[in-house]
C-alpha cells in the first residue's frame, strides 16, 4: 500500500514509469495525502477481474460512508471530485 511519497519516492514511482507525473504534482505529494494505492491480496496482475471487483468492493464501502473517490480503473469516467 502506498499513500504519501517523498520527492524521492515520487522520482522512482515516475522513473519506473508507475506514475505519469514528477514532485509535486501527484496527488501522493501532499499531506495528508489524497491519494493512496492498494490492491487485492495476494497481488496477481494478470488478474484483472479480481481488480476491478477489489476496486467495486472499495467504491461500495467508501460510498456507503459518503466518501468520494476515484479508483485508478475509472481514469476515462467523467468523474468530478471536490478536496
């Protein structure tokens, strides 16, 4: 699980190409963090089906709890969320 990155780790997330962005400009960047990155246990990645229900269990869970957020599955939903 990852929430808050340094610029350091910020850096070697854009270098190995996991995130798209440099410091500061990822959500991970700021304090308390606004973003944070999880996935289903144990981590098979070539199983895309277990993601995508992971990922509807935890939009269920955190809309049942009147919190918004934005899974990295749904980039291309229109999605408008407010800080």
């Amino acid at each position: 699980m990852c929430g808050h990155r340094t610029k350091e780790k910020q850096e070697e997330a854009f270098n190995s190409k996991h995130s798209k962005v440099h410091f500061p400009k990822s959500k991970h960047n700021s304090l308390p963090s606004k973003a944070v990155d999880v996935a289903p246990y144990p981590i098979d990645w070539n199983d895309l089906e277990r993601f995508y229900n992971f990922g509807g269990y935890v939009r269920g869970i955190a809309e049942s709890l009147g919190i918004k957020i934005r899974w990295g599955g749904d980039w291309n939903e229109n999605l408008e969320l407010k800080d």
